[in-house]
C-alpha cells in the first residue's frame, strides 16, 4: 500500500516507518519541521512538512500522497511525563487529538482514503470497577480528575470519531524502548512508589507497537485494539525493575497521603489504575510480540 504516516518523526514514527518499508509499503512520512526530513528519508520514507491542524495543508499532502491508508501518529508528548494537571501539560496534544484527528479524518474522506489508523491510548482509561484487567467492552472511566478531564475527553473523541469513519483505534500501552522523562526521573530516584503501589500499568516496547500498526492495516475497521503487552503490572513491581534496568537505586517509597499533596486528584490515577488485555489485538491481527513483558524488555531496551 501507500501508507500516509502524520507524525512520522516520533517514538513511534520512526519504528514504524522501516516495519512499513521492509512489509512492501511505500511511506511518506510528515513532521512539523523540514529539520527532520533527512532523517525521514533515511528511513526510506518521502519526507512532507505538515501541520496537521492547517486543514488547507492536511487537503494538499494527502492529495499528493494519495494513499491507501493513513497512520495518524502526531502528539507532542516529547519531555512531557506525570503531572498534577494534566490539562495544561497535555494541551498541545489534546488540541492533535481533537481538531488534528477531525481535519484528517475529513481530508481522507475527500480523498476516498478507506483505511484510517490512529494512536490511542489504554494506560488510566479503563473505569476503576471490578476485575484488574480489562478489554475493549468494558467500561472507561467517566469521572476523571477535574485536571485531566480535557485529556480524558480528548482521547475519546479521538476513538469516537475514527471509529464513527470506519477507521480502526489503537489503544497503546505506556511506551518505552528509549530514553525519555519517565527513564530520567527514575535515573535521579525523582519517581517514587506511592502508597501501596496498586495502581496498574500496561506497557508496549516501541518495536512492538509499531508491529501491530503494521498489521492493523489489513484489518477490518471500525475497530479499536489495546496494543499492550501480556503483562500488566502493579506500580510496586514494574516501577523497581525499571531502575534496576536503568542502573538506578530503588525509588523512594512516599505514602499514599504525601502522594496525594504532591500529585492532588492525579493521585487516584497512580492507586486505582486498572490494566489492558491485549487478548484481541493478538487474535484478530495475528501479532506476536518481540518482548511478552516488561521483564524482559526493561532489560533489553535500557542495557542491563
């Protein structure tokens, strides 16, 4: 296919790009700068400038492009981790995943693109009832911390209306695979374990979400998938291992009630979390996954 990748530049773009390449794919891949376009085009994609939320521009790549499926995969997440408003630090891209999804969506609709795949996300969605694990029927959270309800919305309006088109939306697990603000404040001990350490977490390796992208474009939408790993995991396991993968100490240990003045309403998003299955992603696109558990890929992705 030709494959359209907005935000081709970022931790996922440029995994995704070479998995597209050597499965047969002709990739153009934007970002928001022509600084990257040397290194898109190392990656053997035909590099565009693009800012997604400049519809005239959106209507112009995609009709030079002319491609069989788009990979929308812009956010500006770069530097960005934990906060106790999370509205404020996530306001560029709740803008990417609202306004930006809509003018893709209508421009890939102008251009007669059927096949539309978007980054979602699963971590801290799924509503904090029942079982620890959940799948894509069961229900999300519908009262979120007052500082997080525009990014809370904004990621379900991203899966309402890619999937409202026919598109398919996947829900990603916590990336790692390189450095980045999680991996540099476990480095400083600057993450601590709070509280009991309940809350539960659901990670994908880079490689592997790009992976299931890749396989995403011969299924059949609408559709949303968890694309996650096997093992979602309380704080109090995963967040130890990952020092130790990073050469670090272990985090210090913060009770739940100092967790609470630090972090504010954010705090029952760290305790109460609840995990993703990635049973459906699995069965229905065939993926296999390089690295099962964070177990192995901390390890393998941080060098020890």
């Amino acid at each position: 296919m030709r494959v359209l990748v907005v935000g081709a530049s970022g931790a996922i773009g440029r995994r995704l790009i070479p998995q597209l390449i050597q499965g047969g794919h002709q990739v153009t891949g934007t970002s928001r700068t022509a600084a990257k376009a040397g290194q898109l085009r190392s990656l053997g994609a035909d590099p565009a400038v693009l800012d997604v939320l400049d519809a005239g521009a959106v209507r112009d790549v995609v009709a030079r492009a002319r491609p069989d499926a788009i990979a929308y995969q812009a956010t500006a997440l770069a530097g960005q981790g934990m906060s106790r408003n999370m509205d404020r630090v996530f306001a560029p891209t709740n803008e990417l995943r609202t306004r930006g999804t809509d003018i893709l969506l209508a421009a890939a609709a102008e251009a007669g693109v059927r096949r539309f795949i978007a980054q979602s996300f699963a971590p801290y969605r799924y509503a904090h009832v029942g079982g620890l694990i959940k799948d894509e029927t069961d229900p999300l959270v519908t009262d979120p911390p007052a500082s997080a309800r525009l990014m809370f919305a904004a990621m379900a309006h991203l899966d309402q209306a890619v999937t409202a088109a026919g598109g398919i939306a996947l829900r990603y697990g916590g990336f790692y695979g390189e450095v980045d603000t999680t991996v540099a404040a476990v480095r400083k001990r600057r993450f601590p374990l709070f509280g009991a350490g309940d809350g539960m977490m659901s990670f994908i390796h880079l490689e592997d979400a790009a992976a299931a992208t890749v396989l995403a474009l011969d299924a059949a939408g609408p559709a949303i998938f968890n694309v996650t790993d096997d093992e979602p995991a309380p704080m109090r396991d995963w967040l130890p291992a990952l020092a130790d993968a990073v050469g670090a100490k272990p985090p210090f240990h913060v009770p739940g009630w100092v967790g609470g003045l630090v972090m504010g309403t954010m705090m029952t998003m760290m305790t109460e979390a609840r995990g993703a299955s990635n049973a459906k992603a699995k069965k229905e696109l065939g993926w296999t996954l390089r690295y099962r558990s964070w177990r192995e890929g901390f390890p393998a992705a941080y060098g020890r």
